[in-house]
C-alpha cells in the first residue's frame, strides 16, 4: 500500500469548502489533472454515488470509477478509486476552527498491474507533489470565492 497525505488551512467555514470536494464542476477548478468528471448515478450527492473521471498529465489519459464510500457533508469524505492499474481510497476531513478550515487528504493506493507496482515509487512521489499543489489551488480559490 502506497500513501500519500497532505493538509492545508483554509481561510473560510467548512460550509464553503465541502461544495469544492464533491461538485464536478468545482473539482475542475482546483485539481490539476482532472479533465472531465461525470456523476453516473441519479439523484442527490449521497453514500453510493459514482462519478466517472478522467485525469489527463504527460500525455497519459486515466479513466476511473470513483464511488462515495462515507459522507459527512461538511466534516469528512471517502471516495473509493478504481481503474486499470490501481485501487485507491481517498479520505478527506475538514475540521474548523474559528471560522478557517483545515483540509487533510489521505490517499492510499494499491497498484494492481506489474508495470505499476514497478513504478511506484515514482508515481508515488509524483502524486504526493501533484496532491500538494492541487490543495494549495484549492486553498486559493475557496479564499477567492466572494461568497
């Protein structure tokens, strides 16, 4: 198992930073290799619902199924990952404090083809930077939103 983990303070209530994890179109904004996300499933953001995302960096194009596990609208998310090459779990929490959010992502990835697991390390490494810079456009948006 592969873990990459990273945490950011956000100067906003978790009420305006929760819409940023689970709306496709915010999701757009702020993570940096995803070019398209479609929930798959009808009806309200609930455990159980499935996006179909697509992330595109260095000339590679990853599709995958990605399925609500845990909500706790405002408090925590868990979102299970599945494409070809790998399984994944990633976990967010948000925890406010005097009206600023702490965001902390943990993502643990088991990859499942030889070709990956031999390049784990550094596809690992590479997530871990990637997983940085998205939580700081993250943080730059949400501070942005004039709401």
């Amino acid at each position: 198992m592969h873990t990459n983990e990273h945490a950011v303070e956000i100067d906003a209530p978790a009420a305006r930073v929760f819409p940023y994890l689970v709306e496709s179109e915010k999701r757009l904004r702020w993570m940096g290799a995803l070019v398209e996300s479609e929930q798959l499933t009808d009806g309200p953001l609930d455990v159980g619902t499935v996006w179909r995302d697509v992330f595109e960096e260095h000339g590679q194009r990853i599709e995958l199924e990605a399925e609500l596990a845990e909500l706790e609208p405002g408090r925590r998310l868990r979102v299970r990952l599945e494409s070809r090459g790998f399984d994944a779990t990633s976990t967010q929490e948000l925890e406010e404090v005097g009206g600023r959010t702490r965001v902390r992502t943990l993502i643990e990835t088991e990859y499942t083809m030889l070709a990956a697991r031999l390049l784990s390390p550094v596809v690992t490494r590479h997530a871990q930077k990637q997983l940085e810079a998205d939580l700081a456009r993250l943080k730059e948006l949400v501070e942005q939103d004039p709401r």
